[in-house]
C-alpha cells in the first residue's frame, strides 16, 4: 500500500504486515511488524544518523547502529543482530 505521496507505507506476506511511518521530510522513521516497534531511523540534516532496532515484544531497545556499520555490515551480506 501506498500513500498519496507514492511511499510504501505498508507491505503484507506471509500473514505478516509490515508498517512503515515517515516525517514530513519523507524519512522513515519507523518500522512496525504487526501493531509491535521493530525499528526507529534518527536523521540529521536529511541523513540517516542512525538506526535503533527494537528486539523484543517488552519495546527494550537494542544498541544504536551507526549508519556506516549497517551499510559494512548489508554490504558482507550479514545480518545485524544485538
């Protein structure tokens, strides 16, 4: 599904619906698996800061992933885990 600006702004397969939320700049600042936080986007200046993954149902938030190691990391085809 997409909004009337042409963002995805939710996806379903599986039975399982993803929700993605953006600021007014069009950033993705939040990411939903169901109606539970997987993940929140800091950005500065219109660039990706950092990215705060969520690891479980309780909303306790993992360590911040700087931009520049999630690239490193999506680059060796690793995933990032806490």
């Amino acid at each position: 599904m997409y909004d009337a600006g042409g963002l995805r702004v939710q996806t379903s397969a599986s039975g399982v619906t993803r929700t993605m939320v953006y600021d007014v700049m069009g950033q993705d600042v939040a990411d939903y698996n169901g109606s539970s936080l997987e993940r929140e986007n800091i950005y500065r200046g219109g660039q990706l800061l950092a990215t705060q993954p969520i690891h479980n149902r309780t909303g306790e938030c993992g360590p911040l992933v700087r931009k520049r190691e999630r690239e490193r990391y999506l680059q060796l085809g690793r995933q990032l885990s806490g």
